[in-house]
C-alpha cells in the first residue's frame, strides 16, 4: 500500500516562511552563538532553511563540538554537500575533533581531490603549522608579467577565498616571495611579477609551532603567511582569521592553567558536570598537597605562637600578601613571555627589576602598616611586620618572575607554576621570613 504523504499546513508554511525572514535578518556570528543553545531538532530545522553560502558561512563560525552535534541532526546528503564545500583546513581540523570511525566514513565520501588534501594536512604533526595551513591558494611565477598574473586569477575554475596575499615562486616551487593583490592590480600590465614581490618576506616550515607561526601573523601585521616544506618549497598559507583563532585558544588555555585547572577543549556549556570537575581535581590535589608545607611550617613554630599569640593575628595578611605579590609578577612576566617581549637570556635583568619593584611595593606597606600595627598591638609587633612585609614582597616577587622562566628553559608550560603555585610557594616561604623576624626582633621571649 502506497504511503499518503501528509500535506503541510498552511499555518505550517507561514510559520516557516516567518522563520526564514527572521533568519535572513539575523547576522553570521549571532546564529553561530545562539545555534548550540537550541535542542538538536531546532538547529537542524534553522539550518537547513539557510541558503547554501550562509549555511557553510555559520557552519565554520562554529566551535568543533558544536559542528559535530550538528552534523548528527542533519541527513547524510546535506553533510556530504556541506564537508564538500568547507576548507581544506576547517575540514581537517572537524575531521581531527571527530571519533576516527566518524570521520574515515565522511572522508571516504569526499571527492579524490578533497581526500588528498584532507589527508595531507592530517598527516602532519598537531599543533603544527602543516596542520592548520589552507592548501587553497593562487601562486604566480616570478616570470609572469602583472597582466599575465591577473588573467590567471580572472579565468580559475574555483577561486580561493583569500586572494589579498599571492605567494611568488620560481619554476621548480620555490617561495620567493609574495605580492599583495593591490600592487598587482595598480602596476603596470608589462611589469614582471618578480619585481612587484614585497620588500620583507616572512614564511615558516611545516613543522613549525602553530602559537608561533600565528604570534607572526599578529606581530608582523601580516593577511597571510607562507608555509614551506623542508626544501623551501610552497605548500599552502595560513590565513589571518586562523591565526586569530589560534592565539584565542592559546590565551584560554594559559588563563585556564593560570587558574589550577585543565583546559576544557570544548565550549563550557557542551561540558559536563564531571569533566568539569575532573578538570580541576588534579590540580586541587596538587595544591591541597603543597599547601601542606605551610602547615608544617606552622607547626614547627608552634611555640612560637604559644608564647607571643598576637603573632597568629598576622598570619592571613602576610603570606596572602606575599602569595598576591608573587602572583602579580608571574602573570606579568607570563604574559611578556607569550608575547615575545621576553625569553631566558633576560632572566638577570628580569628578576633584578622584579625584586626592586617588590621592594618598593613592601616599602609602600612597610610604611602603612607598620605605623598602624606598632600604635595597637606594641612598636616591636609594629616593627616586626613592617620588615617582614618588605622581606616578603621583595622575596615573592623574586620567586614569581623566575619560576616561569625556569618552567619554559626546562619544557614544561609557564602557566602550570603561574599564581596558585607561586602563591602557595610563597606562603610556606612567607612564614619562614615572618618567624626568623620576630626571633630577631623578639629574641628570648619567643622560645619562652
């Protein structure tokens, strides 16, 4: 028996007729944010009432996890369609994020072409500037002459979208350069390519760290960037927009060490209650554990405290004093790093500037507090925080402006050793500097 196909409402075609006015009017980026907020269904729906252009337009704005969710409302036509008409490189990197099963089934569903360079990109190092270069690009010959380059570019079958940056080679594909679109258009129709190459030529290998080919791109205010094999020869470009999104990820992973957690890796609101969780718990283990030298510490002065109780009054204000001066400078001096404004060879000039900062911002507290401290509890209390408070700054900004010098000389991430591990440091290190004061200061009547 023949199936009776239902027709559709008319209050049905309005509904999705008023769907698609509202789709229209709402911009690239604010559908890529309110997509994943919607059930699966929902997305589907909105997504295929987009035209073909915005729906691959929105589909690349979104995060990896997000476009793997929806990739799983949609029928397998409209993603064959979909994974066709993505870059090489977002292709790559869906693929990279999807479960291997996954995504070997939807790459063998590409076009011979499409599966080449898929697989070529997958096949370098992650992390790598190989792996996230577009391997769609237009190269000119340096021996073509600017009209020659423009006819070129005029009768390509597929054009590329970024064509502001065209990379210069020589006949066997060496990179020689690159001519900027604006330059080729303006010049003379007889002028040779070659002499039309700009006058500062920046590329990077392979092989070389992803962070640093995009801190590049930003420094050196670059649309493009060439990417060479190990023989100089041209094998694609990293795009400006890439590299943005490389240095985003980079700043929320380090802000998230920064913080005593793992990176998610994915969106906060596609993680759950138990990544979450799991996410911190290492670190808070690690923390709770170091943190016990502080109570050692205390222990080991207890008498201390029997005898001159007014010392415990302090404690909190010292070492969360020391704790938040080491952290100032780590994060400081983290974020110098990232940036490139400093490296290891600068660790002298580094700690000796620190420590000078950390001891006018003591001399500062000294100041206020000791004053303060001597007129309620007794000028030799008084005294003892003021020299401790100057100690301590001096010390911790020290400690945190040469840990992560040493974590990044020795491979391990700077952000891992950044404030919380500085601050509980420096509180073990702190109390060490307050007890040694006050016997000074205080002599006989601390050991009783």
């Amino acid at each position: 028996m023949a199936q009776v196909i239902q027709p559709i409402s008319p209050a049905a075609v309005d509904e999705l007729a008023a769907l698609r006015l509202e789709l229209a009017d709402t911009s690239t980026v604010e559908l890529a944010e309110e997509l994943p907020r919607m059930d699966l269904a929902e997305q589907a729906l909105r997504f295929r009432l987009l035209p073909k252009d915005r729906a691959l337009a929105v589909f690349e704005e979104l995060d990896t996890v997000h476009q793997q969710e929806l990739i799983d409302g949609l029928k397998t036509e409209f993603v064959r369609e979909l994974l066709d008409s993505m870059e090489a490189d977002d292709r790559a990197k869906l693929f990279d994020e999807m479960p291997a099963k996954v995504a070997t089934r939807f790459q063998s569903q590409l076009s011979a072409a499409d599966r080449r360079t898929t697989a070529q990109l997958l096949g370098y190092e992650p992390e790598s500037a190989g792996r996230i270069m577009t391997p769609d690009y237009v190269s000119l010959r340096a021996s073509m002459t600017a009209a020659a380059a423009i006819e070129r570019i005029r009768h390509l079958r597929e054009r590329p979208r970024h064509l502001d940056v065209l990379p210069v080679t020589d006949g066997h594909r060496k990179l020689l350069g690159t001519v900027t679109l604006a330059d080729l258009v303006s010049a003379d129709p007889d002028t040779p390519v070659h002499e039309l190459i700009a006058d500062e030529h920046y590329q990077v290998s392979t092989d070389t760290d992803q962070e640093e080919a995009a801190r590049l791109i930003q420094e050196a205010n670059l649309n493009a960037l060439s990417v060479v094999d190990h023989e100089e020869r041209l094998v694609g470009l990293i795009t400006w927009d890439d590299a943005m999104e490389i240095l985003e990820a980079e700043d929320t992973e380090d802000a998230t060490l920064a913080g005593a957690a793992e990176p998610l890796e994915r969106p906060y609101l596609s993680a759950g209650v138990f990544m979450l969780a799991r996410k911190r718990a290492v670190w808070l283990l690690v923390l709770a554990v170091s943190a016990s030298l502080t109570v050692t510490v205390l222990n080991y002065y207890e008498t201390y405290l029997a005898n001159v109780t007014v010392l415990a009054v302090f404690i909190s204000l010292l070492t969360g004093t020391g704790g938040n001066s080491g952290s100032q400078a780590s994060v400081t001096i983290i974020r110098a790093m990232a940036v490139g404004e400093v490296r290891f060879s600068d660790a002298f000039r580094i700690t000796w500037r620190e420590s000078r900062v950390g001891f006018l911002l003591g001399s500062m507290l000294a100041i206020v507090g000791g004053p303060v401290v001597g007129f309620v509890y007794g000028w030799d209390i008084g005294l003892i925080i003021a020299v401790t408070l100057l100690v301590i700054c001096t010390w911790s900004t020290f400690v945190g402006s040469l840990l992560p010098l040493l974590a990044k000389k020795v491979g391990i991430d700077p952000a891992l050793v950044s404030a919380p591990m500085v601050s509980t440091l420096c509180d073990a290190t702190g109390l060490l500097i307050y007890f040694s004061v006050a016997a000074l200061i205080l002599g006989p009547a601390l050991t009783g």
